[in-house]
C-alpha cells in the first residue's frame, strides 16, 4: 500500500489495498477513515478528480467504514 498525497483542500492524504478492496482517507482536520469494498475504479477516480473532496463526498455514502485513531 502506497500513500498519496493530494493536492485537495479537504483531503490529505489517501492510501488504497487492492487486496482487501480498502480505501483509507486522511481528511486535512487530522481524522482518518477506512472505507470497506471500494473498487479500484472508485480509487482511480478519486486519484484524477479535479476536486477530491467533492468527488469523494458524492461517492462515500455508498460504502461502509470506521474511523481509526
């Protein structure tokens, strides 16, 4: 698993699992996410939006997650 770093002004940082299909989002306020069963796609895409925050906040709802500390 690779972190990237984004440029967005809501998201920090994102690291994905292909293996376990999870997507971990660092927002910029210091909280931290784990998304379960996202697909690569998904990923992709949240990789090349021109706005990560707004994309992510129009897909997130569609899967489960838990805050991690």
């Amino acid at each position: 698993m690779k972190r990237v770093r984004l440029g967005s002004t809501a998201v920090a940082t994102v690291t994905y699992d292909e293996e376990t299909r999870s997507l971990d989002v660092e927002f910029r306020g210091g909280d931290t996410y784990r998304y379960f069963n996202v697909s690569k796609s998904i990923y992709r895409e949240l990789l090349k939006a021109e706005s990560a925050g707004t994309y992510w906040n129009e897909v997130k709802d569609k899967f489960t997650y838990v805050k991690l500390d």
